[in-house]
C-alpha cells in the first residue's frame, strides 16, 4: 500500500472519530479512540443478531420444504412401482 493511500485512509479514520492524532516532533503518532469502536461494535452486534435469526429461520424453512419434498418423491416412487406391478 502506497502512503499516500495510507495517509488519505488515516485521515478518513480520523474524520470518523475512530483514531486521533497526536504530535511529537516530526512525528504523528495515531492512537484508536475506543468508544465510538465499541459504538460501532454494538451497532454491528445488533444487525449480527437480527441476520442470524432470519438465516437459522431460513434454515428450518429450507430443511423442512426438502423433508415434504422427499416425502412426495418417495410416495410417487412408489405408485409409480404399484402401478407397474398391475
């Protein structure tokens, strides 16, 4: 990565409140602000619980469509063999 990229990434950073800047010289040493990370985590953590409820509903509605699904072609297997018989 090349640094101005690094630089205009770090600035967005700071824009965001996610890391501030300090001064020390030449220097300008960077440090991650916790809370609006932790703010962010538990936006996130939310929408995670939110998604993983609608794919574990998706899931069992899925597993139950292929159970009735195998049902029917076990039960046309079936005539189908009767029918052949007679």
């Amino acid at each position: 990565m090349s640094q101005p990229a690094i630089s205009k990434h770090l600035k967005v950073l700071e824009r965001a409140g996610l890391v501030s800047r300090g001064r020390d010289a030449q220097r300008r040493p960077r440090r991650l602000e916790p809370r609006p990370l932790a703010e962010a985590t538990g936006w996130l953590e939310n929408y995670r619980r939110f998604w993983e409820g609608n794919f574990q509903r998706l899931d069992a509605l899925l597993d139950e469509l292929k159970t009735k699904e195998k049902n029917v072609s076990a039960r046309s297997a079936r005539l189908t063999r009767k029918r052949r018989r007679t």
